[in-house]
C-alpha cells in the first residue's frame, strides 16, 4: 500500500513540475495546483495510513493521528484560495500583455499585430 500511495504522489509530482516547465500561463497554474496536490497526501501518509483505526484515544487500540488531516484539511483551504488568486494575475497579465506566455516575451502578440496591419 505503502509503494502504491509513494509512487502515485511521484506521478502526480512528476506531472507537476513537467506542467510547471510549459510556457503558457494556464498550464503553470494546473502544475502548481497539482503540486499541491501532491504535498496534501504526502502529508496525510506521513500521518500513517490507518486502517478501521479510531481518531479517538479510547483504549489501547491504534488510533490515527488527526494532526496530518488538519493539517491537509488547512492546506486545501489555502490551496483554493492560492488557485483564485494566481488564475486573476494570470488573466490580468494577459489582458495587460496581450500574451500569456509566463516569461513575459510578447513577439507572438507583435507578430499577430504585423500581420493583422498587412491583412
């Protein structure tokens, strides 16, 4: 289970940075959302993975460590406010731009207003 959980947060961590590394401004905002992602059940399984485990101390029986799931409980909420945030500068930046390439480059934008000025 342990191997399962690992080598999906490594997919998943994978595919972040992989769309981090795009040019266009939408994919960076899918691969930090991803990463994210990934961060949260990083940190959920570092809180063990429990079984029929009670998150109450009751009796001597296991019990799960609500820590890690406040924990990613906050990062979520934080998450969804981090996306809203960069998805508004992202299209600010290409409203301002005309381009929403995220090195800031806007040849494609002059060359478009060329060849619109020839047509």
């Amino acid at each position: 289970m342990e191997f399962l959980v690992a080598t999906g947060i490594g997919w998943v961590t994978a595919c972040a940075i992989y769309l981090m590394l795009r040019g266009r401004s939408f994919p960076v905002v899918l691969g930090l959302t991803l990463l994210g992602y990934a961060v949260n059940v990083f940190i959920f399984a570092m809180g063990r993975l429990w079984s029929a485990a009670a998150p109450i101390l009751v009796s001597d029986a296991p019990v799960a460590d609500p820590l890690p799931q406040a924990l990613v409980l906050t990062a979520i909420v934080i998450g969804f406010a981090t996306t809203g945030f960069v998805i508004e500068l992202a299209l600010r930046s290409r409203h301002d731009n005309r381009t929403d390439h995220v090195d800031g480059t806007t040849w494609h934008a002059e060359r478009d207003e060329q060849r619109e000025g020839r047509a």
